[in-house]
DNA sequence: GTTTATGCAAATTCTTTGCAATACT
DNA sequence: AGTATTGCAAAGAATTTGCATAAAC
C-alpha cells in the first residue's frame, strides 16, 4: 500500500533521504535516529515509500536491504539502471549517477536491472 | 580456509556445479540432494570452494546467496562482470556469458561488479 | 596420530506478521 | 467516525558459531 497519512514518522524518515545522498537501511535508521522508533515501523514506511515512488531499494553486498530517493525516476518508471556503490570498508552505500548500457540478453525479457560495484571509498582507501 | 580434503560430502556438492549451469543457493541444495546434508556443512563447504577459487558467489533478489561455478575465472583473479539472470517468477538463477562495461567511477576505487538482470525466463513468460 | 571436516543444537541477524491501541483527515 | 498507521511481541527465514565426534591424510 502507499503513502496515505503524513504521520511524524513519516516526515522524520522522508528528511534522513533528503538530508543525505547515500542509501539507508533499516538497520542504520533505528540505530541513528534521534527519535526512538520502532523498526517494524520503519519496515512499512520504508515499503510504502517505494510503492509510492519516492524511494527506490537494492540488496547490498551481505544481503542488507538499502533504500535511496529517486532522483529521476518518476513513480511509473523507475530508472534503476544507475550503479551503486558500497565499500568494502565501512558499509557505506551511494547511489552513483554514470549510466550503464544493459547487453541485450537474447532468451530472457528482462525487467529490472541491479548494478553494485564493490570497492573501497575515499576515506577507507587511506 | 579453502579446501583441503576430498571427502563425500565435497564431491557431491562439487558434481551439483559441474551438472548445471545454474547457480546454486544453500537452501535449494539441502531441500533437493538425494543425499540429506546438514546445513551448516553446505554453508561450510561453499565458503571453502569459494576460498579455492572454484565457485564464485552474488547475492540475489531476496538477499539470497547465490554460488555458481566459475568458469573463465582463475582464483587470483576473478571475472564477476558477467551479468547474472533471476527470473522473478520461478527464482531460477543463471549466469550469462556477456560482458559488462563498467564506467570508471571517479572517487572510488573499485575491486568488484555485481550485475543482477531481473525479468522473466523462457518458462515463466508463457 | 594430527588436523580437517562434519553434525547437531543454539544463537544471530534481518525481515515479516497479527492484533490491539493510537493518530490522521 | 472511519481508516490508515503504529507499537509490541512473536514468528520466520537465512546464516553463523561452539563443541564434541568422525573422517581424511
């Protein structure tokens, strides 16, 4: 289901991804929120948000699931052929803006596809 | 720590990847080998053959981990950039042959590509 | 005979669900 | 008032771990 009611919380989650590039997980969110909120919570926002369009999701390197803000998709389609990134070092999830060219696979129809580079960010690279 | 004795256990496992060209999860391979195996002991035994360099893993759409055989990989240096396939009707998971361009990405430094194409296989279409 | 590998049960981690209480509009 | 949303506790699913036993070399 979507976004129906702007409660608190939904307000307080939807400024974490509009305060910061990066992608967020569940996990993230209820540790470094400043309000204490409950994490089944959290799971259903987060889910209503992407049903909306606002947000878009990817499993990231130990099957952790990241959410991020389109930037350009709109709600009918969603371009999710840009890269993210996530470091080896610290976690830390981007949503990058290159765009990737998709080979055309001769026996599949394909619907969707997940690009995750895996490396090491500035800051760990020191 | 990789591999360092043949027992019955290891060889079937490794008979399961030389068979298909499919990838292979933990929870697929305990619920279908003729032989019943513990668990923990595939978990175990797919790490080790990943170490050895001989099997190669992702994650896929669920947050499910994925093995598959490498095939033009030697264990210093892996080729991931082949896209993987995960038909999202039956789950199926396939490693395609096609190659990947990946863009260089300015700030980071990047050790690893995951291309992850979601759609549906020959099967599920119809 | 040493060392690696296995089986079992329990613990961990992430995610989902049921249901009664609460908050939007 | 009526319905969407929340919190809590419990259930599920995938994966990891500790430890005693068994199997390879």
């Amino acid at each position: 289901m979507a976004i129906k009611r702007q409660t608190a919380t939904v307000k307080l989650l939807w400024e974490q991804f509009e305060e910061s590039r990066d992608a967020l997980s569940v996990v993230y969110l209820v540790k470094h929120l400043k309000v204490a909120m409950n994490k089944s919570t959290v799971y259903r926002i987060l889910d209503r948000m992407e049903e909306s369009g606002k947000l878009h999701s990817f499993i990231g390197k130990n099957g952790l699931k990241w959410y991020a803000k389109c930037q350009d998709c709109s709600s009918e389609n969603h371009i999710d052929i840009h890269p993210h990134f996530q470091c080896n070092g610290c976690g830390k999830v981007e949503c990058l803006t290159e765009e990737i060219k998709i080979p055309k696979i001769s026996k599949h129809q394909i619907q969707l596809a997940q690009v995750l580079l895996l490396g090491k960010c500035e800051t760990c690279l020191n």
